[in-house]
C-alpha cells in the first residue's frame, strides 16, 4: 500500500528504477516508489518547523520524531520541544497491517489525549499547512485514486516523469494529484493537490536530497497553501537509525 507517510517531516521515497521498462506507466512508475517516513524501519529524527502566514510572519518551532515501520504495519510518535507555550504537545499515529489507523494528540494545557475523529482527519494539524491525515500517514494514494502518466515535464532542474491522480469518489481528500517524480532518482520533487473544482489548494516541494542509509532523503521540505498563502517549512537536522523503544508507540506515553 503505497502512503504518503508525511509526518510532519516530510515525504520520503526509496531509490528505485521504474520497473526496467523503457516508457513506463503512470502506474509503473507509482508502484516503483517506495513511499516511506524519513526514516525507513525504526528511528528518530529531530528537526525545525517553521510556519509562515500569509502576510510573511514566521514561527519557529523544535520537534522529535520517532518512527516504527516493520511487518505488524507503521506507528510514529511526533513530540513537540520548543517553544515554551508548546512544548509537551505529542501526536501519536498508529498504522496497523490489517485494520483502520488511529491518532491521538496530548495537549499538555489538557493534561489529557483526545483521539482524533475519523471527521476530523482533513483538519489542520496544529496550525500547520499539513492535515492529521498526512501527518499520520493515512493518505492513499493507491486506494483512492487511479493514475495516468501525463507528458514529461523538467522541474527544479531535473527531468521527470509527471503523473496525475484522480480521485476514485468524492470521500478523497483531494480532487486531483499531480506529481513531478525525478526519473534519475525514481523520488517526487513537486506534488500539487487540488480541492473542489480542481483549484490548486497545496504544493509541496522537496529538495536538498542527502543520502542516509542508502536513501535520498530531503532535507529541505515546503508545504505551500495556495489558497490561504500560508507556507509550512521543514527542515531536518539529526537523524538516528537505532532502534525504538516500542513503548514510545503507546497511549501511555502521551501522558507521560
């Protein structure tokens, strides 16, 4: 099941080639991604957020991530470390093999974890330009949407094979999907989402990719809101592949 695991990290994808076909499908070229956190497996990763509104006002914040991806499904554990009137703040997502997802958020004001409504799951995650449901890795691309290869377009200097999403029903969270997918690379550059009448409501771009396990890995994410001119930016600074403690992944941890 191909997901875009966003976190608020970012969109990974493993190195690959496109099926060893010479003009590939929009499909083919799905398939051949390898849609992963940033991290692949288990580990933690730290990094800055930095929101931006629409008149250029910026905010910065510090997060730890953690991340477990193994044969019983995906979970990841996201905790916010500054500034002071956020700390505390923890999401947890939890991703079973067979079975619907589940989301929690602890807000420390609260003293207590809310679980996250299925209604709620195209909701802004904690003011971000992000929803809960790409956060917490519950956005399928394979299951709701069918693809076609449109022609190759050149983005951010590199070439790319250019696919396009339509939404299988009206639960999608998005009408439509375009996608610049670096060809060298087999890793997506540009993702463009459009909402109700095929209006172009997000862009995300990713670039500065930099090795890490033998993955490329962007180090530098943008989730745009065309609508509103809000930016969301990431920035990843500390990575580690160890293993994690799988109590992280746990309700009770929130409270902690």
């Amino acid at each position: 099941m191909k997901r875009v695991l966003l976190l608020v990290l970012a969109v990974v994808l493993a190195v690959g080639s496109a099926a060893g076909a010479e003009s590939p499908t929009g499909q083919e070229i799905l398939d051949d991604l390898s849609f992963r956190t940033i991290l692949s497996g288990s580990g933690s990763a730290e990094l800055t957020m930095i929101t931006e509104n629409a008149k250029g006002a910026q905010r910065s914040f510090s997060l730890k991530v953690y991340v477990q991806m193994d044969e019983e499904g995906d979970a990841q554990f996201l905790e916010y470390l500054a500034p002071a009137d956020v700390r505390g703040t923890k999401f947890l997502s939890v991703k079973p093999k067979d079975g619907e997802s589940q989301m929690w958020l602890y807000l420390p004001a609260l003293g207590r974890e809310r679980r996250i409504a299925a209604h709620m799951t195209g909701d802004s995650f904690m003011g971000t330009d992000f929803t809960y449901e790409e956060i917490g890795g519950d956005f399928d691309y394979e299951e709701d949407y069918t693809v076609q290869r449109l022609p190759d377009q050149a983005e951010q200097g590199v070439d790319c094979y250019l696919l396009e999403l339509t939404a299988k029903g009206s639960e999608a969270l998005y009408s439509k999907v375009r996608m610049w997918v670096w060809k060298e690379q087999m890793v997506p550059v540009k993702i463009e989402f459009y909402g109700s009448g095929d209006a172009l409501s997000k862009t995300l771009t990713l670039s500065n990719f930099l090795p890490v396990s033998g993955e490329l890995i962007p180090h530098h994410v943008v989730m745009a809101n065309n609508a509103q001119g809000t930016r969301t930016i990431l920035e990843l600074t500390e990575v580690s592949q160890e293993t994690v403690d799988p109590d992280i992944f746990t309700v009770r941890n929130l409270r902690r």
